[in-house]
C-alpha cells in the first residue's frame, strides 16, 4: 500500500514539472518519468494480483516511452537554448513588437526605394541626366 502512495505522489510531482517546464527537455525528461512511474505501478498491479498478463503491456509501454523520449531528445537537441524554452505570453507579445517594429522599419526604407533617381553605370551618379545616353541624347 505505502509503494502505491508513493508512486501517486511521484506521478503528481512529475506532471508539475511536465506542466512547469521552462524547457523543452524538462517536459522530455519529465514525460518520460510519467512513464516510467505508470509502468511501476503497472507492475506492483501484476505482483499484487498475481497476473501475468499485464507482461506483453508492461514491454511495450517502456518501448513506447523509450522510443519517444530518443525522438524528443533528437529534436530538442537540435534546437539552440533560446529555441527550446517556450515563451511567457508576456515575452511573446514583445517578440511581436520587435516584429512589428522591424516590418515597419522596411516598408518605410522600401517605400522610399522608388523616389530615387536612376543611377549612372559609369559614373555612379545620380541626376536628372543619369539615365540618357553619353552619346548626346541620341537612342
């Protein structure tokens, strides 16, 4: 009876962390001890009962959470610091500022593209006579 106590309260500690976070990995880490504790449990079920049928589920489920926790970990490994963690609504409200701010920026420099005047191929200046030719004005 204490083993099942014990194996609830590391269950419930295990999804704060899974909800907690701050990374990535911490969730990895912390979903792949969930599994780890519910094939616990699943085993002091078969022990208390006296069941063998819970053998085939018990594979399996530690295969499944093997399997997923490598393919997370390749993933997340991939990924820089700042990529892994996920954002506080406040910190994602001021990326989107700076986005905001950096697009405003750009479609004011290239509004102001078109207002130039053509720029000479052999002098490098720029004027009213910039795009005629050097040969007098004759096309």
């Amino acid at each position: 009876m204490l083993s099942a106590v014990m194996l609830a309260a590391a269950a419930v500690l295990v999804l704060r962390r899974v909800e907690a976070g701050p990374s990535v990995l911490d969730r990895v880490v912390g979903m792949d001890v969930l599994v780890s504790t519910i094939l616990a449990a699943a085993v002091l079920y078969a022990a208390w009962t006296g069941r063998t049928d819970f053998i085939p589920v018990m594979v399996v489920l530690s295969l499944v959470g093997f399997v997923g926790a490598v393919t997370l970990a390749r993933f997340v490994a991939a990924e820089s610091e700042d990529e892994a963690r996920i954002l506080s609504p406040q910190e994602v409200a001021e990326l989107e500022e700076q986005q905001t701010a950096v697009i405003d920026a750009l479609d004011s420099a290239v509004s102001g593209v078109g207002d130039r005047r053509p720029l000479d191929a052999e002098t490098h200046e720029t004027g009213p006579g910039a795009d005629e030719p050097r040969d007098g004005g004759a096309r």
